[in-house]
C-alpha cells in the first residue's frame, strides 16, 4: 500500500503521547459502535454470511483508523527524531 506521509506535527512527547491515546480512543469508540450496531441489528440470529460480511467491514474500519493512526505517531517520532539530531 502506497501512501503519502502524515503531515509533521509538534516534536515534542505530547504530540506522540496525544497520538497514541487518539489511537486507542479510536479503535475503542469504532469497537463499540460496531458492537452497538450488532445488537441493535440483532446480527446474532442472522446467517453466516451477513455475519462474515459485518466481520470484514468491522475489521476493515478498524485497520484503517489503526494505519492512518500509526502514520501519524510515526510522523510524531520522525519529527522528534530529527530534533533531537539538529539540536
């Protein structure tokens, strides 16, 4: 998968720190609202196969809040990085 970098951010550890908890938040807030929409579908009675499609697109959103996450804490760490070199 080919992207574009994150933009640079702040180089300071609250921009890192501030990433990581955004990560964890995320993937938390998406958890639950598929777990929401689930029961309130009442996807537990239903076939198989609408089940594994939930499972994909679940994991589908969750990957990219997870990569879009990762790219900017790995912008984060790059721009302290080169920092902590100039300085």
């Amino acid at each position: 998968m080919v992207r574009r970098p994150a933009a640079p951010m702040a180089d300071d550890r609250g921009a890192l720190r501030r990433e990581v908890l955004a990560l964890v938040a995320l993937v938390a807030l998406v958890d639950g609202i598929f777990v929401a929409i689930y029961f309130a579908a009442g996807l537990a009675a239903a076939s198989g196969g609408l089940k594994l499609g939930y499972t994909l697109l679940w994991t589908m959103a969750t990957l990219v809040v997870v990569l879009r996450s990762l790219g900017r804490i790995r912008a984060a760490r790059l721009t302290r990085r080169q920092a902590a070199r100039r300085g």
